[in-house]
C-alpha cells in the first residue's frame, strides 16, 4: 500500500487517516473486489497508463462483472464461479458474460438476458451429460463376458447343436456390439425393458427406444427379410405397434397367448393371464414374402401353459422372474426360423429362447444387458437343459378311466391343432379340431369324442374320470360355444373366473353353459 501511496500511513497494516486529496471512495469499492481483479488495475495506476477516475470506472466494471458471475453461478446450480466455470467453460467466457453487464438496472432481482443464457447453458449441460452416460454405458457393457461364449461356441443335447453366442450388453447398441453381419432371420424381444442399466421393468421403453433396437436388428442382420417378436403388456401395446409400423415395411400381426394356471394339480386349470406378443415383418422389397405366411392370422389365439418352477440363478435367487416357457419359444423358432438360419434372443433374461434353438438346431446370438444375467445364462445352458426341459415340457396321459375302449389320447402335438380362433361369420370364438364332433380337451393335449366321453357303458351321462378336467371343443353351425367338463358347482365358479381374465376388447366373449347336456 505503501508502494502505491507514499503518503499514506500505516499502523498495524490499517490506514488510520488518508491523505485529503486521495479519494476513498476508491478503496471501499477495492475492498470488495478480489485481489486478482483489483490488482492489475492498481498496477495500470502505477504506470500511469490510467487515471485514478478511469480506475473508479473500472472497479465499477469489475463489480458488475461479478455479480453476473455470482447470478450464472447460481442459476446453474454450482457452489461458486469457479465450479461454474468447470462445468461451463463455453459459457462463462469473460466475452460472453460482459454482454450481460448493460442489463443491470437499480431494483431488479434479475437479468433477462442472462436468464436465458442460463436456460440454455443447463440444455446444453444436459445435452453432453447424456451423451457422456451413454459413452460410459457403452464402454461398460462392451467388456468381454467371463468364458465361454465370448465366441461362437457349439451346445449340443442329445442329437441336436447349436451355435452360441452370448453378449453383456445393451440391444439399442447390437450394430456396434456385433460388427459382423449375421443371417438373423427371427429376433424374439422381451419387452418391457428398463432404460438404467438394470434388469427390472419398473420402467418401459420409450416408442424412440424400440424404433433404435429395430433399426439395430436391420443393420446386423445380412439376410433379406426376417421376422421379430416382441413380448409386451398392455399398456406397452400401441407405441410397440407403432414402432413395428416403422421399421416392419411387410406388415405385422398381433398374437394372443394365454397362461393357463397350473398351481391347481387334478383339479380345473383357469385362466390366470393373457400376454401379448407383435409379429413385425421386414423384406428389402417392403412386400410380405411367402416365409411370412405361415402363421394364419386367424390362429391368434394360442394356449401356453405358465413357468410355475422358474430357473434358479447359481447364486442364488430366481435367474429372471418374467421367464416365458419353453413351448413358447419353440413354437415361435420352428414357425418363423427356417433351417441355417440365425435366431437373435435379445433381452434374454432366462435364455429360455436359446435353449429352444439348441433344440431346434438354430444358431442363436444372445444379448442381455445384466451381467448376473448373462453368467445364469451361460451356466443355465451348460447343464440346465435337460432340467428345463423336464420342467416345462408336458407329460403325456398314461389312461382314460370309464371311457370307450377305443378312446385315444392325442399327445402334445394335437393339443396345437385344437385352438380358439375368430370366427369370420359369427365373431365369436370357434373351437378348429381335426374331426366335426365335440372333442374333450384336457390340460396336456389329451382328446377323445364327447359323445363316448359324456356316456358310460349304459349310456348314463357322466364326466370322465382319470383325465384332469379340462374344456370341449363344441362346433355349432352358428353360435359355437365353449363347454366346461365340470360339475355344475365347480362351472359357477369357472365362469366367473374367465369372466374376470378375458378382456371382451381382446377376442370375443365365449359363450358358457351351465352343465353339460
């Protein structure tokens, strides 16, 4: 202080009295300014470059200056200036922020011009925070899964292979996960599917999000046209359909599939739930081909029985708990997969989709975003096959007590040709069987004429025993209609219970009697 004014006096590093012609207007406005403002100003004094009131005009610059920094600071949230400044740095250039000095007024809490300044840096901010996250995730999730299937490695069950491959990652990133092209000519997704990098469906994908993966698909997949089939619920179903409508140019269908409740062994098995499922397809000609007609938009109603004994994660655990089951995807893999292609299980889960491929000898690309996941799926795959299998696959009726000796059990394969369908002339739902008479349809496929069923061997009307109870497949000319094989008491009860699962905007309401006649 001394050095720039010698006449001064000091005591105690205080000024106790300041010279008459030196103002101090000038030190109470360097008082609140910073050293690394206030002293290159003083050093231009010093060289005489400037004058003590061109220095006083400075100083007021300087303090408006500051509060502009002071307000961007706080708009954007940061503690300081300087955090401002790193988390800003295109937006707290000294330039940039002069600007804003004009808009100071006497009385105003606020700058509208640097109101908007802020508006926009935050955008901007968030703009690169997402684009950071997404990087991180994709750097995150590209680490090679812990051995095996980082490649291409063969599974076999007993005379049947196939090819696996599995990858911890995210399906919105498939292009850039899996380089080389593959003849993927069905892609089963399991939506929803959440945004964060969990497992969990506390959050849907957006209708941006499904369009991406899509597009992904088309990008990997070599082959002209394929097939996809994307799980999801209710609410997910309109934007999954719209999204399908983009990408999906040869059409698409809508699948219904019923979870019949298979808690209650011996006793009726009720409706629990109906899922749904969108067929997209695509052609490079963007017209449907003939490997796309071989599912009957009319069959759209297709019964599969609910994983009641789900698989166990090695850790610990249920391995997914929105597993499907088995005959689900093998139906979907042998219909829309033909033989040397590739099948694209994406947001596995449970991997249930690859261990129908092995079974089917189709080459499967597995991709699931969860680690802990993808290491239940390569050791579910390793020596869980058999077990699945076992679990889900149904078993066959040994006998049919009090029946006509001549009564036949179907099997798992004629169960698939006993469906409910729309009817095209009356709209309601008709029972498709293989031979005009009413045919009993039990809980594992098993079938025989209703005529010998409902008569004992003298003729008195009676329901069959030794076959889990299950429903008649009654074709009427006009009106066909669903029949319990059920005591009148247990029907009641069975008619509520549909009544409450079947959603009469989803197929058309079946028409229940109360006993058999």
């Amino acid at each position: 202080m001394a050095l720039l004014y010698p006449r001064v006096q000091l005591q105690g590093n205080k000024v106790p009295m300041v010279a008459e012609d030196m103002p101090a207007q000038h030190w109470i406005a360097m008082g609140s300014m910073a050293p690394e403002n206030a002293v290159p100003i003083l050093l231009e004094v010093i060289a005489k470059r400037i004058s003590l009131k061109e220095m006083e005009k400075k100083f007021q610059l300087v303090k408006q200056i500051t509060y502009v920094c002071k307000a961007f600071a706080v708009g954007v949230g940061a503690a300081d200036f300087k955090d401002a400044e790193k988390e800003y740095p295109l937006h707290t250039k000294k330039e940039i922020l002069e600007k804003f000095v004009g808009g100071i007024r006497r009385g105003q809490t606020s700058i509208p011009a640097l109101d908007g300044h802020i508006k926009r840096a935050i955008e901007w901010k968030n703009k690169e925070r997402r684009l950071q996250a997404k990087n991180t995730i994709h750097a995150f999730r590209t680490k090679p899964l812990v051995e095996p299937f980082v490649e291409w490695t063969e599974v076999a069950h007993d005379n049947d292979s196939a090819e696996m491959k599995i990858i911890n990652g995210d399906m919105r990133l498939l292009s850039k996960l899996q380089t080389e092209k593959l003849p993927i000519s069905l892609a089963i997704f399991n939506f929803p599917y959440a945004h964060e990098g969990h497992a969990s469906d506390n959050e849907s994908f957006l209708k941006s999000d499904v369009v991406e993966v899509l597009h992904n698909l088309k990008d990997v997949s070599s082959v002209p046209l394929w097939t996809v089939a994307g799980f999801c619920s209710v609410g997910m179903l309109p934007f999954i359909r719209s999204a399908f409508r983009e990408v999906c140019n040869a059409g698409q269908e809508l699948l219904t599939w019923c979870k019949p409740n298979m808690t209650n062994p011996g006793g009726p098995q009720f409706v629990s739930a109906t899922k749904f499922c969108v067929l997209g397809y695509y052609s490079e000609s963007g017209q449907r081909q003939m490997a796309h007609y071989n599912f009957d938009m009319h069959h759209n109603f297709q019964l599969f029985n609910a994983v009641t004994q789900k698989c166990q994660h090695p850790g610990g655990g249920v391995l997914c708990p929105y597993q499907k089951p088995y005959t689900l995807y093998s139906w979907l893999v042998n219909k829309f997969s033909p033989a040397g292609a590739c099948v694209l299980d994406g947001f596995s889960g449970s991997n249930t989709g690859a261990i129908a491929c092995v079974k089917a000898n189709r080459n499967c690309l597995v991709v699931e975003i969860n680690t802990k996941c993808a290491k239940g799926i390569a050791t579910r795959l390793l020596i869980d096959i058999d077990d699945t299998l076992a679990r889900e696959t149904p078993k066959r009726k040994k006998k049919v007590a009090q029946g006509s000796p001549t009564s036949k059990l179907s099997g798992d394969t004629k169960s698939a040709g006993n469906e409910l369908v729309p009817d095209e002339n009356t709209g309601t739902a008709a029972g498709v069987a293989d031979n005009a008479e009413a045919v009993i349809v039990g809980p594992s496929g098993a079938s025989l004429p209703a005529a010998e069923a409902a008569a004992g061997p003298s003729g008195v009307e009676q329901t069959v025993t030794g076959v889990e109870p299950g429903f008649i497949l009654f074709p009427v000319r006009v009106d066909p209609c669903l029949l319990p094989c059920l005591s009148p008491a247990l029907f009641l009860k069975l008619d509520q219970r549909l009544s409450r699962n079947l959603h009469p905007g989803l197929f058309p309401l079946l028409q229940m009697l109360s006993r058999v006649s």
